[in-house]
C-alpha cells in the first residue's frame, strides 16, 4: 500500500523545487550558512487551507495508554458553554486498563437531544478508527447475568463525526434546528455508528443515524446477544461519509453510505456514548443538553418514572488517518455502489486506515543520561576525500551536545575538573561513609571550612570531608594528569596515583596523577585553612598529540581555547550547535531562574546536576565554543526564566559571538513532553492554574511565555534581526499539536521545527524472531521507520510553507533534534537492537533520512546527540560517536553525517518489486493490471524500470503491446503498467484463457528481489457476440440476430425484453408519482430517491435497485434493478410508456418486432445462462 502521505509529498516535491530555483544554493566553499535574510518567497502559493486539510493526521491518534491524554481529546459541553457533564465516568487507562471509558447519565442523541462527546478537530478528508466494548451497569436499575444495557432503550456508544456548532451561551446562541434538507448548518449536523442496545430483543445492535439540521434518521442492525465488541470507522472523503465496522474475527463491511455536501471543511471527530431514551425524551431538548439528568433532578416532568442508565463504553483506541484513494476512483461518487463497489472501498478502507501508531515508533525524546565519549584522532572528514563533482546539500547539519556532568564521555574541557560534581560533604567512621549535606563555599564553590570530627555513642570517630566525584562513568582516556591547586589544606585523589606532587613557581601546588582509562576518581579536602582555603582546582587531561593541555584559569577573552582539542576537531564539521542539554532545560525543578542563577565563567565547575548550585554551563563558555569554532549557535531559554534571566543571556551573546553567527533561540524543550524528567509539561501546567492564566488552555500558556522570552531576543536584536531565528518548536508525531501551538504565536517566529528520529521501538519487535540479523533490522528501519519519519517531517514542512506565505517571508523548517534511535529496552532482543547501529550497513539509514529531508527543502537537520556512553543504555543508544576517541573507521553514524556535509553521502538504491494489482482481463474491456512499486528515500528524479513480456497471450493480436519500460515519478512510490485485451475481430473465439507475465530488467540503479521481479495475468476469451446498436428500415418486418448456444462444452439459454416495456410495467403495477421535487434525496442516509405509489412509498438506491419500502431498510422488498438513467432522473419511471415492439427468442436466434407504426428508439436486454 502506498503511504496516506503520497499526495501531499508531491505537494512538497514541488514547493521545495521552486524554492532552491528562487533561494540559489551558497558555494561550496563554506560549510557554515551565512547569516543574512533569504531572498523573498517568490512561487506561487496554494491556500493554507489546502495545505492543512492534506496533512496526514496520524498524530492525533490516541492508544488510551496514558491518563493523562485527556488533556488532547476536548469535551463537548465544555466547548459550547453547556453547564453540564452528562458522563458519570470519564477516564483513560484508569477505570478499563488501555481504554477510554465514558459512562453515560440520561443523556441521548437525537434530531435536537445533545449527549456528551469526547473529540479533536480533523480538517480535510479522514477515517477515523475505534474499537469499542460495551457493558451494562447493574449498579443502578436492574441487574442481570449479561453484558446487554437493556434497562435503558437506545443505550449505545461509537464513532461520530460533527458539524461544530456556533455556540459559546446556549441560552442565547442554542435554537432547534430547521429540520430543512440543505447545506445550512441550523442544528445538529452529524453521522455516527454506535454499538449497544437498540429498542427490542435483548441483543445488541449497531446503530446508525444521519442527522441533518436536526432531522434524524436512524437504522438498527440486531448483532446478536454476544457481539459486545466491535471495531467502528467512520470515513469523509469528499462530500461522501462511509460507515465500517468489523466484527472480532470477520471481514470489514461497509455499512452505510451518505451524502453530505452540508459538512464543512473543518469536523469534530471522536467518541460519543449515550443512554435511556424513554427517560431523556421526557424532558424538553434545551433542559436535557444543560442538565445532568439523574434521579430528585429539578424539574422532571416524570417523577414517577425511573432512571435507567445503562450502559459504560470502553474504547480500545482512537486511530485517525487520511485514507489514500487510488487515482481510479479520482471524482468517483464514493457513496454511489454503483460508480464503486464495497470491496473496492475496502481496498483503502477498513484495515488500511486502522493503522497502530505503535507499529513504527519514532521517538521524539532525547535522554539526559545518555552522553558518551571517546579517543583516537583520524581527521573528523570522510575517509573517502570527497569527488571533484560532489555538490553540497542545502540542508545543514546541526549537533546536539552531550550533557556536561561528571559522568560524560565527551572531553569537553582541557581542565577535567570543570567536569566535576559539585562538592558534598560527607563523613567516615565505623566502615561507613554518610552524607552531610552541602558545605560552606564561596561565592565560586569552592569549601571554605570543614565540619570538625564527631565522636558516636560507641566512641567511634566520624572523620568529616568535602568530595567531588569526576569520571563518574569512566570514558576518560588513560594518561598522566595534572592537577594544581591554591591555597592551604589536605586534599587527595582517589582513584589515581601520585607520581609526582610539589609547589609552582607562583606558589600552587601540584600533583602529577596516573589514572587509568574508565577510572572515576574523588577529590577529596579533609582540610582546609579558613584564610586560605583550597581552591582553584584545575585537573589536566593527558598531553593530546605530543601537546600539553596546560593553561592558566580561563577567563572571557581569553586567547587560549579552554577545550580540547579532540573535541573541537570532531565538532568542526557541523554546521549550528544546539545548547539544550548544556542548559540543563529539561530536569531543572527550580520554580524560577533569574540573572542570578546565571553560571558564573569563573565558578569552581561547570558540571551540572539536579543538586547543583546553579543549572547548566555558563554563557560565557557556550559563546566561546561557537566562536572557536565558527558555528552558528542554538539556545534553549529555560522555561521557568524571568525577564532578567533572558535578556542577561541575549545580551552577553549579542556583544560576545562572532559576527556572522545565526542565533536560533528556542523556548524550553518539548513542552509537550508529559515524561519523567521533563519539568517544562509541569510547569506550564502550574502556570495554567493561576489566576491570571483562568480560561487558558496548555497551549494558550505554552505559547503566551515562547513569545515573551522571544520578544525578549527581538528586542535586544533590534537593528540585527538578521542574525536572529526564532523557533517556535512543536512534536514530529503530532502536526496538530504544533499548528495549535503556530496558530497562537501570533506570526512571532521565524522557524518552525520537530524532531527527525528514524527508528524502532519495543513494541514494534513482533516481527523478529532469533534468526533475525542486523541487516534485517536495517532493512526494516528503512522500509519502515524512515518513511514514516519523512511523512511527519512532510506534515510540518508543510506548515512552514503555508505560514511563509500567509507572513509573507520566509519561515524555515528545522528539526531541533534528530538521527537513529533503535529501542529494544528490557527485551530478549536488546542486545541485537543495539548493536545494529554499529553495522556498517547502518549509514544507509542516514543515507534514506537526511537525503529525503534534503528532498523535502528541510534547511537544517539537528542530529542528537554527539557522544554517549560506552554501552547503549535500555532505552537505546544516542551519540554518534560511542567514545570521544572512537576510531572514525567504525563510527558509521558519525562518518555518515560528515560525508553528507561533504556531498559524499548519497541516497541507497531503492528496492523494485511488481505484482498483479488486478490479475485478470478480459476481451469485454476489462484490463489487467501491474504495480511496480518502489521502497526507500522518495526522490526529485522520475526512475525508469525496463521489462520484458512473456506468457501464452500473443501481443498484438490478444492485447495491446506493452512499451517494455514504466516510469516511477519523481516523489511517487509506484507507477502501473495496463495490459488491455484487443476484442477477437469476429466476436467469437474459442482461444480459452491465455497469460501475460512481466518480469522486471535487473539495473544499477535499484535492488531487485528475484522473488519480487515477476508476476503474471490472466486474459479471458470474450466467448459471447458481442451485438451492437442496431438499424432497421420501415420495408423490414422483422431483424434476426443469431446466437451462441454452446460455450465451453456448455449449452447457453436466452432471455429478452425491452427495458422500456419492462418500466412500463412496473409504472401500471405500482402507479408512482413524484411528491417532492427532489425525490426526499437521502431521507434515509443512503443517497436514496422516493416516489409514492398504490402500495405506499418506493425508493431507489444508487445502484438503480427499486424497492417497495417495508418500514426499515432491511425489510424492504427489491422490485427490480434498473438502469442508472432511472436513479439519476426517477421522473422517467413515471413518465414511462410501452413500447411498440417486442422480442422473442426462437431456438438460436433473437428476434425484434416493432410495430409498423413505430418510429424511434428502445433499448433490448438480453441475458445469457450457461449451463442451466
């Protein structure tokens, strides 16, 4: 199946073609993107609406895994203005593990009767997916041994999808709907298919009901007194609204179709539930939609009839997905089963909709704990040196850095120590070591005195210390260090050996340290002089490439570089460095940051944990590495800063970075990330509960603090716009949730972005199995999870373009995170997970992502992160390079995202395959069809796939010959090839079945699968006359025209009539008439069409069936199935007349006898039977 996203990539292909002919790409001889403002948006501009209702819209999907998304789903009576929760129970995965249960009072859906409904927003064409299981209650009413809600009539829950309503008072903005058949929208405007009980028989039942400007009409389908499960989807596409289900193992069905040009662009789609009508429809429709009906309620017209609510649905999921309607049935009337038949629907439908979101895990999230380092020093390019004709993408490469703490593996500082834990103090004494708490520092952090030695109640001595712990994880290289100190005391290195230790020139002492590789080590001051306490503690990494690390205490300004050397080198290739995590933005607890808690350059470390002094690197050290290494720079404003805090930090930048920096600012990080760790979601939270942020929504107040700080950086900026990209960053799993938050930034952003993971997680496992081999896992990555990335990258990439052109410049799309992630934690299938990575196949999925970025005018990939640890942690492995010193040899992620800078990384052949969409043809004009389908990065160049035919079927003479090459487009993911059958030239022919196999032509330019290379189709022998339109003079009495009456060994039999006759007759039987001028189209919810007659009302289907009506669909009568003609223009059954003229069948022949008299035109049918 072709990706739901296809047309809308198409829309991107082409956009981001324009755009590289209206931005020309910069020279090649410069990695870094020069500051300055883009040339004006210059190609033609599709509506934004457009762009949005193309959106896929996975994103909204919701497994009912987690309570708390509630807050994603809206409630109905909260948007309207009604006062009143007509749900008794509310709840996800709390009441039903993994479901969302509602639990209805008396509250029913009916013409102007509102009941609850939990829902999200869908613009454009949809299907939406849920499971639902349902129960009685026996806590209220009767109480039986079954699952049926029998108590309350009509009690049932499912699928609806809304027309939304203009109303935020009811008691002003509230009336009855006009019940009138048209495109207004002047009451409830709804279609939804529910599961539950009906009116009668104890069983369940399906409901559906088409409500138009309140006017209601509902069907029951009886399911049985066991089928309290089934899964619903409701589908609008176009002006059509298809209804589905499917039974627990059973076939999807299509149930119903409508018609329903009255729904604008824009619906409410989501689950309703509702309940005991005979007590609801007791009181009036305004009372019941403001009132939560329950037992003693104010004002019941019917005290002595009890309520009965009897029902609690529980929805396994809610899935949405934009159906991908083949290119066939491009303008077909989907609610007409004549124009498209159930299966055909199905082909789209049902299951190819119902998509688990699971199944493909992208991860959004990045990990604190995850940083790494390592050692070996090949030049940080491509091994390869890059060709002459190498040309260098226009998308950037940015890098994420690894968090600085005492347990990273990257080397970040000549002086280890600016690694190192803040200090603790903490006592020994009896074997044991215990904590004290924090100790007395200066103004730098570092200990001014230590606690005096205390003696127990068993007289055991407890020795106090002050401790900090650096390479608390290992990652350090082997080697001799240097350590120096001033000032007066006892200090010890744990973990290393003196080799060496004495007093500088200028008074400092010194200690040479032996330290193995991966050893952590404590330094420990168990004295120290109060007026001349021990301080200013530098840790030297081991000489690099014959060179000393040695400096003096780094000051701003400072001509020195204060990092080492290895990691400027593996950092240089990159174009924009982002800061989140040296920031320390996600786990900061604190309530609020201000100036103050700005790190200080010259404070004792710049190591940061949740304990520390002050959270994340000083500002003076994150310029200072743009500027060393000529970057641009990317910063994350932590959301809990003030004003000061903010405009401190522009400021320092603004008068400390290089002048051709781009400055990227971002407010917090993933504020829609709700997971452990993560104090943003918490934050934004507790400000939504203050009172001056009453009435405002999560978003509301995420967006209302972004464009403080951001207003912030405009205004120190000012004059230097230029330099400046505001980001304004949303989820790559949900666009939704990013246009909410755009629509909210009132045009305050320069850039929208999301992350760009491509990868698995464990619950997308299922497949593999103990044979299963690194290569296989990369092939599914590809396959799977790239592609299924590059449609969530589509979505937003969308969004930058439809805000470029509604702002009127420029807005870029960059991804603030991004790269591999592949998750097997706590699986038997953990340690092959992660080590696929290491493959050195892997860089062929960085190969299909960052080269379909590029194809979707992405301007900047942020890969995260740049080292980790050693080992891959459960939850997967994040840096590029494992070890700050790993051999580039066997860095293929790494070596990947360099060749890419360098025009060397180009995207894998992508895999052919073809196989017979439609198997047979036939001489009637039924052809046969071929799909070759290609898998793997969508590109900007047509791929043209050779072939050659074979089989029993000559071309020519029993099809049209093929051209022997198909052409996938540019952005398209297949391409058919059409075998038509050529019509024997005498009608007649007995040549039997007869197959055309086509078999792909090996090429370079994809990987072809032998067992995919071929497929094979039939072509059936027209074995009937085919007998044409027919001509007979006033001087003929009779035309004879002689048939077959055997086929195939078989004996053929006959039958004729005039179709105008057979009308006629049906016309004098029943007697129609026309009543209302549009034949009550739809009354019924089926595009049906009504006369009246002597037997009571008639109606025709789209398929031309005439019934006689029998007080429900089902138990209608067929009377006849006629031509379309009658459907489209019912006036011509009753304006129908016999027919002058006969027909007959003599033995082998059909014989037509009109009339002397007659002059005109009649059609004949005729209908063959072989073999009885």
């Amino acid at each position: 199946m072709r990706p739901s996203c296809d047309r809308f990539r198409r829309l991107l292909r082409d956009y981001a073609r324009q755009l590289r002919q209206a931005w020309p790409s910069q020279s090649s001889s410069s990695r870094k993107r020069r500051a300055g403002k883009r040339a004006a948006l210059t190609i033609e501009s599709l509506e934004a609406r457009q762009l949005f209702a193309a959106m896929p819209i996975a994103n909204l999907s919701d497994e009912f895994a987690d309570a708390a998304s509630t807050q994603q789903w809206e409630r109905l009576h909260e948007v309207e203005g009604w006062n009143a929760d007509q749900l008794n129970v509310y709840d996800i995965n709390t009441t039903q593990s993994g479901r969302m249960v509602q639990q209805p009072h008396t509250a029913v859906w009916y013409q102007n009767w509102r009941g609850p409904m939990a829902f999200q927003s869908v613009t454009g064409d949809f299907a939406f997916t849920t499971e639902v299981h349902v129960t009685d209650r026996d806590d209220i009413g009767g109480s039986d041994l079954d699952d049926i809600p029998g108590d309350g009539q009509f009690s049932l829950g499912g699928a609806m999808i809304r027309t939304p309503r203009d109303i935020t008072d009811p008691t002003s903005d509230w009336t009855p709907g006009s019940m009138a058949n048209d495109d207004t929208n002047d009451g409830e405007n709804y279609v939804f298919l529910s599961l539950g009980y009906g009116a009668g028989g104890n069983e369940f039942s399906l409901e559906v009901k088409t409500t138009r400007n309140s006017n209601s009409q509902l069907e029951l389908t009886p399911l049985g007194a066991d089928a309290n499960t089934v899964t619903v989807q409701i589908a609008r596409i176009g002006n059509s609204v298809l209804a589905l289900y499917q039974l627990p193992g059973q076939d999807w069905q299509v149930h119903r179709r409508y018609t329903r040009t009255d729904m604008p662009e824009t619906l409410q789609v989501g689950l309703v539930s509702y309940t005991d009508w005979t007590k609801a429809s007791d009181f009036d429709p305004f009372t019941q939609n403001s009132t939560v009906l329950t037992p003693g309620v104010s004002g019941d017209p019917t005290p002595g009839e009890a309520f009965n609510p009897d029902i609690t649905a529980g929805f396994e999921y809610a899935r949405y997905a934009r159906p991908d309607v083949p290119e066939t049935f491009a303008g077909v009337n989907l609610a007409d089963p004549n124009s498209i038949s159930d299966a055909q629907l199905l082909s789209f439908l049902g299951s190819h909709v119902n998509i688990d979101p699971t199944a493909v895990v992208v991860d959004d999230s990045d990990s604190e704990d995850t940083d790494t380092s390592s050692d070996n020093d090949p030049s940080p390019d491509s091994a390869d040196s890059p060709a002459a004709d190498a040309i260098t993408p226009e998308m950037a490469i940015g890098m994420n850095l690894t968090m600085v703490n005492d347990w990273t593996h990257s080397w970040v500082f000549r002086d280890a120590f600016k690694l190192a834990r803040d200090f603790t103090t903490r006592a020994h004494g009896g074997g044991e070591h215990s904590f004290l708490g924090p100790p007395e520092t200066d103004a730098n952090g570092w200990v001014t005195s230590i606690p005096a030695a205390t003696v127990d109640e068993n007289g055991q001595t407890h020795i106090a210390y002050a401790d900090s712990i650096l390479f608390s994880q290992g990652g350090n290289p082997a080697g001799i260090y240097r350590a120096e100190w001033a000032g007066e005391g006892e200090i010890t290195f744990i973990g290393a050996a003196v080799v060496e230790s004495g007093t500088t020139e200028d008074g400092r002492s010194y200690a040479l340290l032996n330290i193995p590789e991966d050893q952590t080590i404590h330094t420990r001051i168990y004295e120290t002089h109060p007026e001349n306490y021990i301080r200013d503690i530098q840790i030297f990494m081991p000489d690099h490439n014959g060179n000393s690390l040695e400096m003096e205490n780094w000051q701003p300004g400072s001509d020195e570089s204060p990092f080492h050397p290895l990691f400027l080198e593996r950092l240089e290739p990159f174009d924009t460095l982002r800061f989140m995590q040296w920031q320390q933005v996600n786990g900061n607890d604190r309530e609020i940051l201000t100036s103050d808690d700005l790190r200080p350059a010259n404070y004792a470390n710049q190591g940061t944990t949740n304990r520390s002094t002050f959270a994340g690197v000083s500002v003076e050290y994150q310029v200072q590495l743009v500027n060393d290494l000529g970057s641009n720079a990317y910063f994350n404003m932590p959301h809990q800063a003030d004003d000061s805090y903010v405009r401190a930090f522009a400021e320092y930048v603004r008068d400390n970075i290089h002048d051709n920096a781009q400055i990227f600012v971002e407010y917090s990080n993933e504020i829609w990330n709700f997971a452990p760790g993560y104090q943003a979601h918490r934050w934004i939270s507790a400000q939504q509960q203050r009172p001056e942020n009453d009435g405002l929504t999560f978003v509301d107040v995420w967006a209302q603090e972004a464009r403080r700080d951001l207003a912030i950086w405009s205004d120190v900026f000012s004059g230097q716009e230029e330099r400046l990209t505001r980001v304004a960053a949303g989820q790559q799993n949900n666009s939704w949730l990013t246009g909410q938050l755009l629509a909210r930034m009132n045009g305050e952003f320069d850039a929208i972005s999301s992350t760009s993971y491509a990868g698995l997680g464990n619950t997308s496992l299922d497949w593999i199995h103990e044979e299963t081999t690194q290569e296989d896992v990369i092939d599914w990555v590809l396959n799977n999870s790239v592609p299924h990335s590059q449609a969530s990258q589509a979505e937003h990439a969308a969004l930058a373009e439809a805000y470029s052109q509604s702002l009127g410049r420029e807005i870029q799309y960059v991804t603030y995170e991004g790269g591999s992630h592949l998750n097997a934690f706590e699986t038997e299938y953990q340690d092959l997970i992660h080590s696929t990575q290491d493959h050195p196949r892997f860089r062929e999925v960085y190969a299909a992502l960052l080269n379909g970025m590029e194809s979707l005018g992405i301007d900047m990939h942020t890969q995260y992160v740049f080292t980790s640890q050693g080992d891959p942690a459960p939850w997967g492995e994040f840096g590029v390079l494992h070890e700050m010193d790993q051999p580039l040899e066997e860095a293929h992620e790494y070596r990947a995202l360099v060749d890419f800078i360098n025009g060397q990384l180009q995207p894998p052949a992508p895999r052919i395959s073809i196989v017979a969409t439609d198997d047979t043809g036939h001489e009637f004009g039924d052809s046969a069809e071929f799909t070759v389908s290609r898998f793997g990065t969508l590109t900007e160049s047509d791929l043209t796939v050779q072939y050659t035919v074979s089989g029993s079927a000559t071309a020519g003479e029993d099809y049209e010959t093929l051209s022997g090459s198909v052409v996938i487009p540019a952005g398209e993911r297949s391409a058919t090839i059409l075998v038509t059958p050529i019509l024997d030239s005498n009608g007649i022919a007995d040549e039997g079945a007869e197959t055309v196999q086509v078999t792909l032509t090996a090429s370079d330019a994809f990987h072809l699968d032998d067992s995919l290379s071929t497929a094979t189709a039939t072509l059936l022998d027209n074995e009937y006359p085919v007998i044409g339109d027919q001509t007979m003079s006033h001087s003929d009495d009779t035309l004879e025209i002689p048939l077959v009456t055997e086929v195939s060994g078989e004996s053929v039999s006959y039958s004729a009539n005039i179709t105008e006759n057979r009308i006629a007759n049906l016309q004098a039987e029943h007697q129609f008439e026309i009543f209302r001028e549009d034949f009550g189209l739809n009354w019924g919810g089926q595009n049906d069409k009504w006369l009246r007659g002597n037997q009571g009302s008639y109606y025709l289907l789209p398929s031309a069936e005439l019934f006689l009506w029998g007080g429900s669909f089902e138990t209608s009568t067929r009377l006849a199935a006629l031509d379309e003609r009658f459907y489209d223009d019912p006036s011509l059954i009753v304006h129908s007349v016999p027919v002058s003229a006969s027909v007959s069948i003599s033995g082998s022949t059909l014989i037509i006898d009109p009339q002397p008299d007659f002059a005109g035109s009649f059609e004949v049918q005729l209908t063959a039977t072989a073999g009885g």
